[in-house]
C-alpha cells in the first residue's frame, strides 16, 4: 500500500496573499465608483423604460406654479425620482449599487411596487426596472470587467493607474 501525503500550506498562503492583495488593489471606494460608473447605462435605461402618464405630462404643484394654476410639465415623478445608491455590500461582495426610484421625503419611491407589481387596483404589471436591468446588463458587465482589467494590469505592469484620463 501507497500512501501519499501532500502539503498545501503553501498553496493556502499563496490563497490568502492574493486575496490580501486583491484586497489592497481594489478597495471599497475603487470598486464602488467603478460600479457607480457602469450603472449609468442602466440608469439611462430605466429612465426611458418609467411610465409616463397623461401624455408625458405632469400637473404642476399649486404651490410652486407660475401665472396659471393648469400649467404642465413635461416627464413624470418617477422619471425624476430615479437615482443610483450605493449600498453596504453582502457576504463577499465587493460593492453593491442599486437603481431605484428614491423613496425619501416628497419623492414618489413609496409607490413603486405598485407600478411593478400586481395588485388589486392594477392587475397587469409594467416592471420597467426589470426592463431595464434586462436590457442593460451585458452594458453594466462589460464596463466593470474592463475597469478591473485595466486596473489589473497596470499594477502587475508597475504602473499607476488612473481612472479618468
């Protein structure tokens, strides 16, 4: 009988500097405005995929209108209410994004779910972030792999890099 016996502390400290390294190269505040910058596409698409009704047009407030209490203008709440946030990441992620509509305090967010699900008044859904996500994603991928490849490259390179030329 053979018995073999294999020794991976060296493998296992290799593991752990490459992820102190990873770690080192691509801190929190890297990785979140690389992610803030390839969500923009998505940020775009929800923007157009955001019902707009009555014709695109919006009753101005009563107490911020002009000459003419029956004034409009043009886009929706939920289209200007739109934002991208940057959120605590989970697990082992390194940074999470959200597109959403903003639910703070005199935005329209608090409604959502009631566009993009169903329910008793709206029985059909129109979940335009989905739409959205669906369309954009590959967009989203693409920047961020080749922000981090770039970033890769030039610290085995020796260089510094830059983000923004």
């Amino acid at each position: 009988m053979i018995n073999y016996r294999a020794d991976f502390t060296e493998l296992n400290n290799l593991a752990i500097s490459f992820y102190r390294g990873a770690q080192n190269l691509f801190p929190r505040g890297v990785t979140n405005g690389a992610m803030r910058e390839a969500a923009k596409p998505m940020l775009r698409g929800a923007i157009q995929e955001a019902p707009v009704s009555g014709g695109g047009r919006q009753r101005i407030s009563l107490r911020h209108r002009g000459r003419n209490a029956n004034e409009y203008r043009r886009g929706g709440a939920t289209r200007r209410d739109l934002r991208t946030k940057t959120v605590s990441p989970s697990g082992d992620e390194a940074s999470r994004i959200i597109v959403g509509v903003s639910s703070k305090s005199g935005h329209v967010g608090w409604r959502t779910h009631f566009r993009t699900r169903p329910n008793k008044q709206n029985r059909t859904m129109d979940n335009f972030l989905q739409r959205a996500y669906d369309q954009t994603i590959g967009q989203v991928v693409a920047s961020v792999s080749r922000f981090f490849v770039a970033r890769s490259q030039a610290y085995l390179n020796g260089q510094n890099y830059r983000s923004r030329r």
